[in-house]
C-alpha cells in the first residue's frame, strides 16, 4: 500500500483547498467545493476566499448573502458555518442530533429535565410571527415554564441545535457589524417547512445513510487523502463508519507515515511534493487546519494551540510560519498604522520567504482597507 509523508499530504491538502493555486471559480462554487468555511468570526471567510480565488470580490460574496443562496448557520461541530443554502438544507437533518448533543455537554445542569421537542415546538411558535430575534430574544419571548429558565442555555439550544436557522444579514456581508438574529432556514431558504424535504435530504432513506456518503465524498474531494478520524474532525458526526463502507467500492486507499488508513476519489488531485507552494495568508479557524484530527499536514504540532485560539496564519512552503494581525485604529479615531499588516514569524525566515511574505501581506492590507492602506511589518524571525 502506497505511503504518503506529510509532504504529499499537504500538497494534496492545498489542492484541495485552492491554496495550491488560486482557483478561477465563482464565489458560490468555492464555498460549494469546500463543503462550506467556518465564520464564526464574520469577517473572516472574505480573507479565506481571497486566498483561494483569483480576482475575488468581496461584493459577490455579500450579493450571494442578501440573494440568500448562502446562509450562516451552527452545522460542523456546532460552529458558525457559512455554507450554501443548498448544502445546509440537505446535511442539516443528519447533525441535529450531534448538535443537541454538544449543547447538552455545556448546559447540562440548566437543562437538567428540559423536554427538548417541547422546547422546539415553543421556540417554533416564536419564530412564527415572521419578527428577526436574537438568540436570548428569543428565549426571553418563550412563555412559561421556559420562561424561568436561564436564557442563554435556552436560546443556544434553540438556535444551534434543535431549530434549523440562518443568521440575517447584515451579519456577515463585507464591512458591516450587526449582531446575530435568526429566521429559520426552510423559510429563509424558500422551502415550506411543514413538507418532507424530496431532495435526498432525509439523513436515513430506506437504511441508506445518503447524506452521511454524500458528505464522505464531499469531504475527500476538499480535504483528501483523509482518515476516518479526520472526517470526524470536521463534522463532528460519529456516525459515518456505514456511509463510508458504503463507497469503499469508490475510493482508494493509502497510509501516512504513523500507518493510518486514508481515504481518497481515485481521481482527486494528488500533486507532486515538490510541486512549489507560495505563501497564503489564512484566517481565525481555517478549515485547512481545523478540517482534520491530525493536522501535522500542515501545522507543527508545537503550534497546533494557534489553530483553535483564533490566530491567523500564514502558509509558506504550504505550513504555518507565522501568525498575522491587522490593526484596526483605536476608539478615538484612526491612528496612523490603521490597516497595517503585523506578521510574526515562527521561525526564521529565508530572504526569500520575507519578501514574499510582505508582498502578500501588502495585498491583504489592501483588501482589508479598501485598497486604503499597504503597510505590512515582518516582525523580527523568531529565534
């Protein structure tokens, strides 16, 4: 059985993930391809596209938004995902359960004897007046008993777990700020929520897990070659084992060098490890790292703390190197490093690897200040 070291997996890695070479795709496809990019932060998935797309334009990421055929949404690992509409209509049935599950491990005690699907049907008949609610609005306009409960569990259960919806814009478009209010996402989506979904959505249909494979060869399309573990790392679903024996017929099947099976579409990019990397700069919680169990690929473990603190990072040779950050001026005003770019390395950089660096690190000055601000500092290469 072929090996794959680390060097092949993080070619096959940036690939996948169009850091290899920014891809000529619509905004829509990308976040398609990618099975969806993590946006808790709800800046951050327009520096993650950038990255990955050649002539990005913030704009279309926000039309795709306002035209709702993207939405944000709690899906993998109870995160803030932005996904198409499409993608989050059809995989949302088979996380329900994962979801209340995780939001149960951090209310149990303020849950303690909830009945949930009563809880549901309450938040439900909220959200029915058609009126936007913030997650402890909507708490707070449950009547009683609920009413008497702590808000914060209640609304968190609400809307990451057992109430599919999509944060309204303006949250989430390029330049704006707004605080997270909720529609449910069948109506946000255009679908009536009283008729089973005819799509393939159903997460069981007839004891064939459809969903659960769709999202396996979606996962290896963007993130593969991949161990099971890894998959689970990305969606948080425990459950695959079936979908993927499912398509084993399907896939190919390598090692890595600490002897894990991986995964992979026979015909799925595989590049040359010598193939050249250039440098990228990443946002908080990338799924190119945050998107596997053992993210060695491209991340030292020595630094693998970076990747869940919300640091962002910057690729060169295809492995974080540095962190990065952007000043933003002060409450009183701008001050004069206003949009300049902060990069500090992780190790020592060639004179090669720094000029590139602050060439691109110009370029997401640029696009962070609207084409207002250039400056990006290299801090001294770490010893």
């Amino acid at each position: 059985m072929t090996v794959l070291d680390i060097r092949a997996l993080n070619r096959a890695t940036l690939a996948r993930q169009l850091l290899l070479d920014r891809a000529d795709l619509p905004v829509y496809d990308a976040v398609a391809h990618l099975g969806g990019l993590q946006a808790q932060e709800p800046q951050e998935p327009f520096v993650g596209l950038w990255s990955r797309l050649r002539g990005f334009d913030p704009a279309d990421l926000s039309d795709l938004l306002l035209r709702r055929a993207v939405v944000r949404t709690h899906l993998m690992r109870r995160t803030v995902h932005l996904l198409t509409a499409a993608d989050a209509v059809a995989w949302r049935p088979r996380h329900d359960a994962m979801l209340r599950q995780r939001v149960l491990a951090v209310y149990r005690r303020e849950l303690a004897g909830v009945d949930l699907d009563a809880l549901a049907a309450a938040g439900r008949a909220v959200l029915a007046d058609g009126e936007p609610r913030t997650m402890t609005g909507l708490a707070r306009a449950l009547p009683d008993p609920w009413s008497k409960l702590e808000p914060r569990a209640l609304g968190e259960m609400l809307v990451a777990a057992l109430i599919p919806v999509v944060q309204l814009p303006p949250r989430g478009l390029w330049r704006a700020t707004g605080g997270a209010r909720y529609r449910p996402l069948a109506e946000w989506a255009g679908l009536d929520p009283d008729q089973p979904a005819t799509d393939g959505s159903a997460a069981q249909d007839g004891g064939v897990d459809q969903v659960g494979q769709t999202l396996v060869r979606r996962y290896l399309a963007a993130y593969g070659p991949a161990a099971s573990a890894d998959l689970r790392a990305w969606c948080g679903l425990a459950g695959l084992p079936a979908a993927v024996t499912a398509i084993r017929d399907e896939l190919v099947v390598f090692r890595d060098q600490r002897g894990r099976q991986l995964l992979d579409l026979p015909d799925a990019p595989r590049p040359d490890p010598d193939t050249p990397a250039p440098v990228r700069f990443l946002p908080a919680f990338d799924n190119a790292i945050l998107g596997y169990d053992d993210r060695s690929r491209i991340i030292d473990d020595a630094h693998r703390g970076l990747s869940v603190a919300g640091a962002r990072v910057v690729l060169v040779d295809g492995r974080v190197a540095a962190t990065w950050t952007v000043d933003a001026g002060t409450s009183a005003g701008t001050s004069a490093d206003a949009g300049t770019v902060t990069v500090t390395p992780l190790r020592v950089f060639s004179r090669t690897d720094r000029a590139a660096v602050a060439e691109q690190g110009e370029r997401v000055a640029a696009l962070l200040s609207d084409g207002e601000s250039q400056r990006v500092r290299v801090a001294g290469d770490a010893g």
